[in-house]
DNA sequence: GCCGTCTCTTGATTTCAGACAAGAAAAAAC
DNA sequence: GTTTTTTCTTGTCTGAAATCAAGAGACGGC
C-alpha cells in the first residue's frame, strides 16, 4: 500500500527512512468493493483519499437527478471533496468506486500534523496542487474552447491506458456531454479509421 | 505596494520583518496602462504575477479567433499562464490590463528561492493554491451542471463588488457565453425586479 | 449456463444558446 | 464638444448536441 503512496511524493521530493515512519500512522488503509460509497454528498468529507489500487470517481448530482462526474481516480491520484474536506462542511459531491479498490485516508488533523511532523510535506502538496491547477485550467479551457469531438478526441489521446477500464457514459458524464453523442463521434472515428 | 502582498501572505501564515525584509528584493514591480499585454501567447511566462492595484484578464484564442477568458485578477489575486511558468515551454494564454494596474512580479527562479529562503512559503502556496482548486473545482462544475442563466446569476452574486468594473461581454467571455445570452438574461432579471 | 443488469448503438425530434445583423447608448479620445 | 470607439440591446435564423425511444450486445452474479 505504502510502496505506492511513497513512490508518488519521492516523484516530487525526498523522504528519509525516519520520515516515512512518521507518516505511516497518519493513514487508514480500506478497501472498497465494485459500487460502494466513499462519500456522499450532504455528509462531511472527513479524509483525504490516495488510491493505491483500483479507479474511483467523484460526481454530483443536479436537480433534474443528472449525474456529472467531476474526477476520477486510479492508482496514484488522491480524491475528496475538497471544499467538504477543508471547512467541514457538507459535502457536494459523491465518491464511489467503479472497480474494487484500496485506499490510504488521512484525517483533516492528521493533514495539518503531517504538514507539522514532516514540513517538507507542505512542498510535496504545494507541487502537487501547483499541477492539478494546470490541469484544471486545461479542462477548464477545453470545455468551453471545444467541440464534443475535440473535447472526446483529447480525452481518448490523453487518457489512453485508462480508456478500457472506464465505461463510455461514465466518460460522457466527466466530459460533459451525452452518451450518445459519444458513441456517433466514435463511429465517425471507427469508419475513417477504416479507409 | 509590498502592503497588499503581505496582507495577503498573512491572512494565511505568519511572517516576521526579517523574512518580509528578504522577501521584497526577489520581486520586481510594474505598472501596465489599459489594453497593455504582460503575457502574449507563445511568449515564455517568465513571471508569475501578483496584483496590488487594477484588473487583469487571462484568455486565449481559439482556432475561429474567438476569446475564451480564464480568469480575472484584481487586487490581491495572482495570475499568470501557470504551466508555461512552470514548464518554461511557450505561453497559450494572453494576459492584459482591463484597467490601468499595478503588480509584483516574480521569476521562477526567486519564487524557488523564496520558498528555499522562507520556507513558510511553500505553505502559503500550498493554502493559496488548496482554495485555488476548490474554486475551480466549483466553476468547472458549474460549466457542465449549469444553464446559461444560473451561471450568470451566480458569478454576479459571487462577485457583486467587482460586476460594475467588469465589460458583461468579458464576464460572457468568461463564462462561455455569447454576449447577446447574457443582455437576455438581464433584461428577464430587469423586468422580473420591476414587478 | 442462464437471467438480469449494464453498456452501447442508431434513428427521429427538439431545444438552448450561438451566429449574424443592425442600431442605440455610453464612454473615451482628441 | 465633437468624433470615434466601445459596449449593450433586440430581432431573426441556425446548428450542435440533448432528449426521447428502442433494440442489440456484453458482462456479472448466482
């Protein structure tokens, strides 16, 4: 479990043996089947969720009952309702696991003695959020630059090993755009490719 | 000038005068005139940019010429285009002055250096950048959850102090909308108050 | 191995907001 | 204070993708 947890912040900075044992206790380990909740919207988002193995995603849930997926999650990606995490509030988001899956949680205590026990941490998040904000900025960008194509084409090209393990509505709902409409761009594509 | 930027820094952590002392020389500061650039696309973003006076915008241009903008900066708020400040590769964002504004700058290689100089930093950043992602997080759910109306509705509730300040073809462009859809919606809102 | 659920496809129809056009009002420049 | 530019409004038409509908195929659970 850990060997991944590690393996991602040592990408960013460097960790002495010391340190990692003080970081261990830190962290629940679970594990999820096919279906099950990790969060739902309405409760507090108590922890902080790395996925060491298997893919979940988080979504809301607007008032026509429409599902929109906002992340997904597979090994090496860290997942939670963040604004529900921080101020402990209610959550708006619900996050439940596509295939079984097991996760390391931190604590919102926990997270800011991490940050204490083991300072460099506070860099290690800092590069880590720096990232995710440029990635969110592209998304960002390419949902209101792009066309359902451009929109579905880039997520294929960018997402390549993980295309197989997530099912097509599930991209749909993440993109922001009807199943169906999906499923005729990959038509378009599966013809051309054809020729 | 530094009074906005330390204002910001210590709603978040704390600083004493040594440490603002050697904060100050690794900033350089600017002023920039109404329609001015500080970032074209394909440029290299070799600052990241903190306002203390003004407003700035981000955008970028698509492939039919159409302005898509990323984001406002007023005071205390930064702005740059993240990934190529980090990367060093070339820009995709514009950034220019809708009002007559004043900024500090600084360039990666101090804002590595701040952070080695005054470790506090990286979790100034690490706060900044956390609430940062919620924000996001709730903007680029409202893009695929919301109609044009409620996205509208919201930005101007959210932002009422800064709306007057703000050309509505910018917010339109901000929002991903035309900006005949936004003159609509204010004229349904208009005429709904006036009963 | 069979049943039920989940997933994907295809066609017909509708709709929301975008594009285009043109003029009015307001602000900035000179 | 007049001209020029910018900003906002209103009307009409169009289009990309959503919705609705229905059936085929794949997969998982028992």
């Amino acid at each position: 479990m850990f060997e991944v947890l590690f393996a991602h912040i040592e990408g960013k900075i460097h960790l002495t043996d010391q340190e990692k044992e003080r970081i261990k206790p830190l962290f629940i380990s679970r594990k999820l089947r096919r279906r099950q909740y990790l969060l739902q919207a309405e409760e507090i988002c108590t922890h902080l969720t790395f996925v060491t193995k298997g893919l979940l995603r988080s979504y809301n849930v607007d008032d026509k009952g429409n599902e929109h997926i906002n992340q997904f999650a597979w090994e090496g990606w860290w997942i939670s309702d963040f604004y529900s995490f921080l101020t402990q509030e209610k959550a708006i988001f619900n996050i439940d696991a596509i295939e079984e899956t097991e996760v390391l949680m931190i604590s919102l205590q926990n997270y800011e003695e991490l940050t204490v026990q083991v300072p460099a941490m506070d860099r290690y998040f800092r590069i880590l959020y720096q990232n995710s904000l440029v990635t969110k900025d592209r998304r960002l960008m390419s949902s209101t630059t792009h066309t359902a194509e451009e929109k579905y084409l880039q997520f294929a090209k960018r997402y390549a090993q993980i295309l197989q393990r997530i099912p097509q509505h599930l991209i749909a709902s993440y993109l922001g755009l009807a199943p169906e409409t999906i499923s005729r761009i990959r038509r378009k594509w599966v013809s051309k490719e054809a020729i």
